[in-house]
C-alpha cells in the first residue's frame, strides 16, 4: 500500500479522535492491552526500553490512529536496535492488530517511510475505507520491464531522474509540505499543519524556558529532554486551544509557561520534592524591630490599660448579673 504525499497531508489535517487528556490516556492503554495480548508472556521479558518504546508508539497513535514516525526515530529516543522496533512491529502485524502502509519516497516512485495504523483504533474504519486495506500488496520501486523480444531490436532502461520536467511538476512530489526549519522533526511532522509557520516561534518560547531553567540551576539538558517536554508542551497547547479561542500572543505565553513547569519538574531533586511535600507552612509574624517614640509606647500603653479596665468592668457585671440570678431564685 501506497500512500501519496496529497492522502498523506489530509491524513494530518483529520480531526482527532481524542478530546481531552482522560480519553488520550484511555486510548494509550487500550493500545497497550492489545500490544501486550499480541506478545503474550513474551511482553513481561522484553527490556524497558523496549517497553517504552512500545509505550510512546501507542502515545503517538491516540489521536488518528496511525503513527508515521520512522523506526531509526524510536531506536535513537530509547536506546534500542532498529531492528528491535522493527521485529515490534512485524510481531503486531503478523498478529492482526496493526496495517503497514508506506509514504511515497521523493527520490523515486516506489515506497519511503513506513506508516502504521492500528486496527483496533475507531479511526481505523475511516482510513481502511478511504485507502482499501484489504488489498494486501506491497508496492515495490517501479522497473521498466524488458519485454522478451529478439535481439535485432533494441531496448532501453530509462532513469525515473531523466524524465521530463512537466512529468515532475504534475508528479505528487510537487505538493510535499516542506519542514519548517529550526523546529525538530517529530514536532514538524506532527504540528506544521496545524500552526504553519507560527511553530517556530512556539517552539523557540519553550528553548527560551529551557534556558532559564538551566541558568537558574547551572545545568545542561539534553537535547532528548528538551524536544520531549517541547512535543508534550505544544502538545497540551493545541489540546487546550480547540476549545478555547487564543490571539498568537497569549498561545506563546502559556506554551512558555507549560514547559518552564515541566523543565523545573524535570531537574528538580526527588528528596527536595519529598521535603516540600512534607513541610508544613506555617504563617511568619512580623516583628518589628526598629525604637518606637517615647509619645507612641505611652498612647499603646495607655490603650491597653483602657482595654484591661474594659474587661475588668465586664467581667464585675457578669458577676453582678450572677448574683442577683441567685437572688431572685432564693426569693422564688
């Protein structure tokens, strides 16, 4: 199955299945059940970063259903083979739970990057009715074929990068959306058509917000720390502004303040956290410390005198009122 830079882009602009936070999280774990069930017991022995892996390619599927990262991608985030993440995939797809399909390459008309829908995803109905996956073939580089004539007449090959440039223009590869520069490439594919070219500048907020931090703390984050929490910032951005009307400068801010939280969180000591969640914070009294004139200690003194003589006097006829009581009770 192929799929052509055109279906591809509409593919990015559907709209997305997932609404809220709770349903992203519901949705990651019922990928991950049926990841799990395809495995078997064999799950519980794959390594950790094996799991997470697994774990940031269901992440990455809530939303439509399909996840387009390349294999080299999830190798280099979690310190795996690709190889690894490609026996992952192989075992899903041998177990029904997922369909491979393959982004049309720009260098020659065969198949790119691979694209994997999850069939268990109620997106899934949309994207096999739309491509047809029940035509299982896999779509290989294109040959021109020699036919078996006889020798006398002459054949020729002829290079896909030879053909004319009228062919090129009206060729799919014509409306490939470049990548916006300066932003990485997860993000670029994910967000570039849903914030144009105002991704640069949201993401350049959360590099600001980065480098606070590590001035404040005399660090250095890695660059796999940074672009995770710029995903997930940009992230909760766009799920927070499709039910919220946002001017591009308020979107800046709260996506500055969203990652400056994540990147405290992220570098700040787990025994410091224990301690501020354990410490009791109790109100500090002011006490002042400066001389006070001789004029002003006298009027307080005399104003306590005043207040002491009140509650003497009150407390005589709260007396006075008692006996009378016992008084007129004898008499009754």
């Amino acid at each position: 199955m192929l799929i052509f830079s055109n279906d591809f882009a509409r593919m990015q602009n559907y709209e997305s299945y997932i609404k809220d936070k709770d349903q992203q999280k519901q949705m990651k774990y019922k990928l991950l059940s049926i990841v799990e069930s395809a495995f078997g017991d064999s799950y519980a022995r794959l390594k950790p970063e094996t799991r997470n892996a697994i774990d940031m390619i269901c992440f990455l599927a809530t939303d439509k259903g399909f996840v387009y990262a390349k294999d080299s991608y999830f190798a280099k985030e979690h310190n795996i083979s690709t190889r690894t993440v490609r026996r992952v995939m192989k075992t899903l797809e041998d177990a029904s739970k997922i369909v491979k399909a393959h982004r049309s390459s720009s260098k020659h008309n065969g198949r790119g990057a691979a694209v994997y829908f999850f069939v268990d995803h109620p997106c899934f109905t949309h994207w096999q009715q739309y491509f047809g996956f029940d035509v299982q073939a896999d779509v290989q580089a294109e040959n021109a074929e020699i036919a078996c004539e006889s020798k006398s007449e002459e054949s020729k090959k002829v290079s896909t990068y030879s053909l004319p440039n009228n062919y090129i223009k009206n060729h799919f590869m014509s409306k490939t959306i470049p990548f916006i520069k300066g932003v990485p490439k997860l993000i670029n594919q994910t967000f570039k058509d849903l914030f144009k070219e105002s991704l640069k500048d949201l993401y350049l907020r959360v590099r600001m917000a980065s480098q606070k931090v590590c001035q404040s703390i005399s660090m250095t984050l890695s660059k796999k720390d940074i672009h995770s929490i710029a995903y997930e910032s940009i992230h909760v951005l766009f799920t927070y502004i499709k039910t919220r009307s946002m001017s591009f400068e308020e979107q800046c801010k709260l996506v500055y303040r969203i990652a400056l939280n994540k990147f405290n969180d992220l570098v700040q000591p787990e025994d410091k956290k224990d301690e501020e969640e354990s410490v009791i914070v109790t109100p500090r009294k002011s006490v002042r410390k400066e001389m006070l004139p001789d004029w002003f200690q006298a009027q307080q003194e005399k104003e306590e005198t005043t207040e002491s003589h009140k509650t003497v006097s009150v407390a005589n006829e709260e007396e006075e009122m008692a006996r009378m009581k016992a008084i007129l009770a004898h008499y009754a």
